[in-house]
C-alpha cells in the first residue's frame, strides 16, 4: 500500500508531488505514533473545541498552492492527534485533491494503491464540489523495446486500461467537479464521456494533450463534447500543441465543443484546428478574456462583429497576416484594455493602422499594448503614435525595437504628454542577418527617453479643475534578444550609456575577459543538455576549471562590478551553484557549485554597493533577458531584495502581456 502524498522529504518520490505509491498507508489515517509529539497533556490544544480549529485549517489553507497544500495539511495532522482527528473531519480539507500523477512506468500494485487512496479523499470529501489535477506522464522507453512491437502494444494497452480505471473513479462523481485539470493524451478522452449532462457544478476546465499512447494514423482528429451541457462552467484552458516529446509530434488534433455563449475567460493553444471564429461568432454578452494561439488560422470574418464585454485580446497566428488586418479592422470591443497581436510572419506589414482602426470603431483605451515585433514601428509611425494618443492610461507596452526617431517621440516633456502613465516597456529583438545591430536600439536616446519618464516626472500644465497631474515614473524595461549575437551586442551596446548610470570609465578590459568566460558559464556548466560525453571529456573540464580560477583571482576592489551584473557572470555563478549534484561534469573533482557560490559571497558587498550607486539599474534575468529599473533614491529596498535582483533571480512578473513568458503561455 502507499501514501497519498508525498509529504516526508526523506521517502522516494513521485516527480511531481501526487498520488505518490511509496510511501506507507498508515499515513493517510493519521501520522505514525513515532512522529506525533504528545501535546495534549501539556498544551490547550484539546481545550478548543474541535470545530475552531477546523476552521483555522480552512482559513489557513485557502490560499496554499496545489504543491504545497497537502504538505502544509499533514504538517498540522503531524502536531496532535487531537489536530489529526480535526483534520480528518473537516470535509472542506479534502475538496482539493492532490495531484493525480499516473505513467506508463506504474507497475499494477502502483494503480491498485493510488486507485484506493483516491477513493479514501473522495469520501473524506462528503458530498462537496472538489477540484483536481489528472496528469499522464508519458515516460521515454527502452530501446529494446522497439524491437518487440506485440509486447510494446500489449504493454501501452495494460497502461490505457489502467488509466481508464482510474478515471471512471472520478467520472463516478462527476456531479462534484468544480476546478478540473486534465493532463492526458487523447486515447483517454472517451473515458470523459460519462460525464455529459453530469456537470451541475463544474466552473473551470483546463486540458493539455499528451502524447496518443497507441501510434494513431498521422493527423487524427479526436471531438470532444461531453463538456457541452456544463450550466456553471465560466473557465476554459486548451492545450492541444504543446506535447511532452514535440520531436514526435503526430499532427493530431482535439476539437472540444463548449457552451461558446456563457463563456467569461476562454484560452486556447491549438494545432490543426481553426476554432477562432466559432469562439467569435457564438461568444455571449459574459466574455471577458480571449487569448488564443493558433498555427494554422485559415478563416477570419470578415464582417462587423461586435463584443461588448471583451477586455483582454491575445490574438497570434501563422496565418496570412492580410486576413488577420482585416479581421482587426471589423471588430468592435467597447471595454477592451488588454490587447496581444502577433505571429510568426516572414515579412512586415502594416498592423499599427489596423488596430488604429479597431480602437476608432471600438472608442476605447488601452491600458496593455503587445505588437509583433516583425511590425515595423518606424514605417507605420503616425499610426503608432495615434494609438498612444488614444490611450492615455497605457502602463504595458511591448513591441519590437525603435529606431531613435521614436525614442524621440516617447519622450515625456509638458509640450508632448504621449502615454504619461507607462510604467513597463518591453523591446524584442528582430533577426536580419548582418544587420542585427542596426537593429538594436540606440543607447542615448533610449535613456534619453527612460530620463525624462523618472528623474524627469515634475508637474506641469495645470488642468482646468485646477489640479496638478503627476507624470507616472516609468519602472521596467525589458530586452528580449532572438540569438546569442544581438544579446551580447545588446549588452555591450548599452555599456556606452554610463554616462546615464555612474561617472567613470569604461571598464574595457574587464569586458574582454567576461566575454572569454561567458560561452563557458552557459554552455559548460549550465547547458540545457547534458550528455555523458561531456562527463569523459578531461579537457573540458580542464577548461571549466581554468574559468573558474580566473574568476577567483579576480579582484573586483577598483572595478565596476555591475558590468558582472549585466552581463550575466553573477547570474551564471548563482544557477551553477543551485544545480543537484552531478550535473555539472568535473564537480566532483573541482567542486563547481560550491565554489561559485562562495564567489558570489565573496563579491556580495562590493556587488550591492555599486548595484546601488544609481537609481537606473541592470540585471540579467535569463538568457537574452535583460532588465533596466528605476529605483526612487527614496524608495526603502532591502538588502535582500536588491541581492535577488543582481543574481537574477527576480522574474516573476511576466513581460507585460508578452507572448511566452505569461502565466499559460503569454
């Protein structure tokens, strides 16, 4: 028998805390004898009545993550048993099951002891609505095995019949779902068709494909309706593209029909299909939010459509970019704020005035700006500036990089108060061959630009009521490079602008050396794939050695050290020594991670120091990621908040609502 959750740091683990079969039963009544300190005897815990402690639970958990809400529940088991016996009678504790983590690498006891845990969360539940994570994760399998068709055949059929046991488990009670979250290839969406006109309570839905299981012909398409007839689902998250292994894709594609006309908040990442315009078309007076990436959007309207509840519009497709202007220019959406246009187009093409358009038939103000960066701002001008003038309250702006003619036109001054309210801009770097750094934008009138919206925020004109506006101080910058070429020229570049950042001389020759040592930092000890040959490999890791000795005898006392901040060496230094064991080659040997970590403590003083000797500050966030803050010279900062900032760890707030960094996929 096994534990529900993997709550002990020191038994084996499911990847993803769940379902976990290797822990013991006996947990799930109560923590073992061994582990429970009797407090009763000693403590008022058994003189509040049950039912107090009961709610604290509750009002203690609400707000816990899925990761962390069964641990953060056992842990208050743990105390007592008088708490455990509280625990185990609130039905409210067991509304949010933990995660249901199945693969292909279970062994039957693995399905039988999960099958029976789930059941025992089920009831402790009562009759509740309960919310859940079903997750198939697909496991790479042996070699040998494709060398045996019949068995691997049989052995993916044991697993899909499994999994279907495990689903009808949950399919049974139907009636109760409320937040549901399905992870699972789309051999086990006929197990969801019980579940059609059983809905009662269901208000949010998400579904990301997996990989198919059995290999399926090349381009099936799979319906899915039983969601259809759900009278309280508001919620919709669709996943069709990504898949766990992307190098095995098999063109197949899930169409779901959904109930379109109650709809508040749909997001959808699809495939092959082209459900844009039956989203469109059939949307209700309650839509909200509608963000949808497509590869193929072969169809848009062509006619007026009209959406009165619609804010947020993310809208990014590989289709014709002419079909997607036109589209823009028949829609009209009185409350939008939020608006995400893009795609993967070869060419420029003029979206700036067929957004104009859609703001002038709309009569609305953004508070969010997001254009493909292929959009060429500087050929479509007037238009952009139009649009900046008929969104006063802008504070997100994201687009492709400026030419200084435009940085000239976001300067905020009293004579041109364009977007006075903008508070994060995000600049995304586009490929042409030898001209990427023609590309870059240029470093004075950049900061030129970022000066007047901070240090320069004074009053000015004042308005006819006789108040004095404030012009908002813009706080971020973001840079988003495409290639490893414009991200270093990107940095480098913006070295010339010291001027703006402290007094003093370009430090060229610690420049040299941090360009000789950052291939290195990247690709030898923290590349995104390891192979074993780089473990044999002894002149390689001779290399990484002679970096690391370089670094250590470096003396950062009369240097710049935010030239390291900027250009990523703390960065690097700081992910090396957070990696597990044994995934650095040589570590054993040299030990890589803890000597990075002691570099970082070795400069921590002089990096703050310089880090805070100007209010403009740059950090490197990840690769082809930079930041520029402002930070008020009044503003009370913590230490340790401008130590994660240096080390690059701060990265939490997504790029405005910029495609690929967002919460689900923006």
């Amino acid at each position: 028998m096994s534990e529900l959750v993997d709550f002990n740091e020191g038994c084996a683990k499911s990847p993803v805390d769940g379902l976990n079969p290797m822990e013991p039963e006996s947990s799930l009544e109560r923590p073992s004898g061994q582990d429970i300190v009797p407090l009763e005897a000693s403590t008022v815990i058994p003189t509040v009545p049950m039912e107090l402690w009961q709610r604290v639970f509750t009002l203690a958990t609400r707000d816990v993550g899925e990761e962390a809400y069964h641990k953060t529940l056992f842990s208050f088991r743990n105390v007592s048993r008088f708490w455990n016996n509280a625990a185990l009678g609130e039905c409210h504790l067991w509304c949010r099951l933990p995660r249901i983590i199945l693969s292909n690498s279970l062994s039957d006891e693995d399905y039988a002891a999960i099958k029976q845990r789930l059941i025992l969360c089920l009831e402790r539940g009562g009759s509740l609505p309960i919310s859940f994570t079903f997750d198939y994760q697909r496991r790479e399998e042996p070699i040998s095995l494709s060398f045996d068709n019949q068995y691997y055949r049989h052995r993916k059929e044991e697993d899909l019949r499994e999994a279907f046991k495990a689903l009808e488990i949950l399919t049974g009670v139907s009636d109760r779902w409320e937040d549901v979250n399905f992870l699972i290839p789309d051999d086990l969406l006929v197990a969801l068709a019980p579940v059609r006109g059983r809905l009662a309570s269901l208000s949010r839905m998400s579904y990301q494909r997996r990989l198919s299981l059995i290999p399926c012909p090349w381009g099936r398409k799979t319906g899915v309706s039983c969601f259809v007839d759900a009278p309280k689902l508001k919620e919709v998250t669709i996943d069709t593209l990504t898949v766990c292994f992307p190098d095995r894709d098999d063109g197949a594609s899930v169409m779901f029909d959904l109930p379109w006309k109650q709809l508040e908040v749909v997001n959808a990442i699809v495939c092959q299909e082209d459900s844009y315009m039956a989203i469109i078309n059939n949307s209700g007076r309650w839509l909200r939010s509608l963000k949808y990436q497509s590869i193929q959007v072969t169809t848009f309207s062509s006619t007026m459509i009209n959406i009165q509840s619609l804010s947020t519009l993310c809208l990014w497709s590989e289709g014709p970019p002419r079909l997607l202007c036109a589209h823009l220019q028949c829609l009209t959406l009185p409350a939008l704020e939020d608006l995400d246009i893009g795609g993967l187009f070869e060419t420029n093409y003029d979206l700036y005035p067929s957004i104009l358009l859609l703001l002038r038939h709309s009569n609305c103000s953004l508070r969010k700006l997001a254009v493909d960066r292929t959009s060429d701002v500087s050929e479509q001008l007037e238009s952009f500036v139009e649009i900046l003038a008929l969104s006063p309250r802008l504070t997100h702006l994201d687009i492709g990089h400026l030419d200084a003619f435009v940085w000239s036109r976001l300067e905020l001054s009293p004579s041109n108060q364009l977007v006075p309210e903008l508070q994060m801009i995000t600049l995304r770097g586009r490929l042409a061959g030898d001209l990427t750094r023609n590309l870059l934008p240029d470093p004075f009138p950049f900061m030129n630009m970022v000066h007047t919206r901070t240090d320069g925020g004074r009053p000015h004109s004042h308005q006819q009521d006789g108040t004095v506006p404030l012009i908002r101080r813009l706080r971020e910058v973001r840079l988003v490079g495409d290639d490893r070429r414009s991200r270093s020229d990107q940095a480098r570049l913006y070295e010339a602008s010291e001027r703006w950042l402290r007094d003093g001389r370009f430090d060229i020759d610690l420049s040299k050396m941090i360009a000789k040592w950052e291939p290195s930092l990247r690709e030898d000890f923290y590349p995104l794939r390891q192979h074993s040959t780089r473990f044999q490999n002894v002149h390689l890791r001779l290399g990484m050695n002679q970096v690391m000795l370089e670094l250590e005898g470096l003396d950062v006392r009369d240097r710049d050290t935010r030239m390291l901040i900027r250009l990523g060496v703390i960065h690097f230094l700081h992910a090396i020594s957070q990696r597990p064991e044994g995934c650095i080659p040589g570590d054993d040997i040299y030990n890589f991670r803890t000597r990075a970590h002691q570099l970082c403590q070795k400069w921590k003083l002089y990096l703050l120091q310089d880090f805070r000797s100007s209010p403009y500050r740059w950090s490197y966030l990840e690769d082809g990621l930079f930041r520029l803050q402002y930070i008020d010279p009044s503003s009370a900062r913590s230490e340790d908040e401008d130590w994660v900032d240096i080390l690059g760890c701060n990265n939490q707030e997504a790029l405005g609502i910029s495609r690929g960094v967002g919460p689900w996929f923006w």
